[in-house]
C-alpha cells in the first residue's frame, strides 16, 4: 500500500497537476484521448490560476511516486474571478486565438480554448451563505481509500479558519460517482441544469 501525504501545492506541482487535470479531464474519466494535442488545455483553467492567484488554498496529495491529486479552491470566489478576468485571461486568449470553425465541429481542446474566451463565471445563490468555492482529482491509484475525504477537509478547514460562511462546487451530471461523494461529505445540490449540477457546503462558525 502506498502511504499518502498532504502538503501545500507549489508553483513546480503545475507540471503533475496539469496531468491529473487531464487524466480526469472526461468528467472524472480519462481525458487523455481527447486532449493529446493540447495536454493542458483544462489545466490553463482549472490548475495555473489558483497556483498563480490563491497558492494558500491549494493542496496536493503525494505518494511514493509523485503528486497523485489535488484540490484548489477561493475564499470570495467573485473576487477570484475578477483577479482571473484582468491578470490570467488577457495572455491565455492572445495565446490561443478563439476557434473560427463551426462550433459543431469543434473537439474537446477546440472546445476548451472557447471557454478561455467565455469563461463560466457562475456563482449559485444565495452568494452571501457560499461564496468560496472549490474543485478536486485525484488519479486512479490514490481513489477509493479516503484521500478525497482528507483533502476536501484540509481545505474546508482552511477556509472556515478564514471566516467563510461556506463553499460550493459545480460537476457534471453524468458524474453520479463524484456527486454521491459530495453528499456523503455534507455538499446539498443548490442547483441543476442538464449538464451540471452546483452543489453547497454550509460551515459552523461557532
């Protein structure tokens, strides 16, 4: 069995993070087949800005073989993204121009560079109760043996340290596997669309 640990994320974790991004990248799936052209297509979002912009609420798991997960999150995440908006956004869209063909063409990266054009700033009401938000994956090898559990709570612990009232998160329909999880761990949906689903976590502050 392999011993895990947790410990703060580092600008150098990019790299392992990008992967794993990646590797969960289909809805919790492998994403490989469908970004190997671009591998950091999802990273760009959902990885460098909180390395970059909120490094104190960005976690990592490592074994014996490498940094195996993650999880990032926002105390004010209306804040987090105005900071994304002026100081990430503008060199990702001149780096990657936004796709010109029809849009029912695209593939999954030509899909991805859309959204550093129209990013998804969405923030599920009431804001006030759940302002901070956050994200997590974890590689095969380090699932089902409670590493999900620990991670998520190192960073909640952080946030209500803080003085966040509570957090949210938004996954993928499809995604029944991650979504049992988040209520096991106290997460109830907020709101539903047919592709995703946004889910809360209110904190004691007492």
């Amino acid at each position: 069995m392999s011993s895990f640990t947790i410990r703060r994320a580092r600008l150098g974790d990019r790299k392992a993070a990008d992967y794993i991004c990646m590797k969960t990248g289909d809805s919790g799936d492998d994403g490989e087949p469908f970004f190997r052209e671009d591998p950091g297509a999802l990273g760009r979002i959902y990885v460098g800005p909180y390395l970059a912009l909120e490094s104190e609420l960005a976690f990592v798991l490592e074994d014996d073989q490498g940094v195996c997960g993650y999880t990032f999150g926002a105390f004010d995440s209306r804040v987090f993204y105005a900071r994304y908006e002026r100081q990430w956004r503008p060199d990702l869209c001149a780096q990657f121009p936004r796709p010109t063909s029809d849009s029912t063409t695209w593939n999954r990266v030509q899909l991805v560079h859309h959204w550093y054009h129209e990013p998804n700033y969405f923030c599920p009401e009431p804001y006030d109760e759940y302002p901070s938000h956050l994200h997590i994956d974890l590689l095969e090898r380090a699932q089902g043996q409670g590493n999900g559990r620990r991670l998520l709570e190192r960073l909640m612990h952080q946030l209500r340290q803080r003085g966040s009232p509570g957090v949210h998160l938004g996954v993928r329909t499809r995604n029944t596997r991650a979504i049992g999880f988040y209520h096991a761990l106290g997460f109830r949906e907020l709101i539903a669309t047919a592709e995703d689903v946004y889910m809360g976590k209110k904190f004691d502050l007492q």
